[in-house]
C-alpha cells in the first residue's frame, strides 16, 4: 500500500505542476483547460486520501 501511496503523490505533484503551467499560460481559471487540470488533480488528491484512509 505504501507503494501506491507514493507513486499517487508523485503523480499529485507533477499534476499540481502542470496545473500550474497551464493556468500561466491561458491566464484565466475559467479556461477549459485549466478546469480539466484542475479536475485531474482533485481526482489523484482523492485517489490519495483514500489510499491513507484505508491503512
């Protein structure tokens, strides 16, 4: 389980970094494409807390 947890922050933090990224480059939080980072990432945080709520 632990492994899982890691490889999920892992792909947390490369989504929080892309989020980032693409929110620089259209400039508005409203851009569709900033919503759909956006959401990926609310869905690898979620995959997370219930990998650490399961232990």
């Amino acid at each position: 389980m632990l492994m899982n947890q890691g490889v999920t922050l892992l792909r947390v933090e490369r989504a929080r970094r892309k989020l980032y990224q693409v929110q620089k480059k259209y400039g508005f939080l409203t851009h569709p494409k900033v919503i759909e980072q956006s959401k990926k990432l609310d869905h690898l945080l979620n995959h997370y807390q219930t990998c650490s709520s399961n232990q």
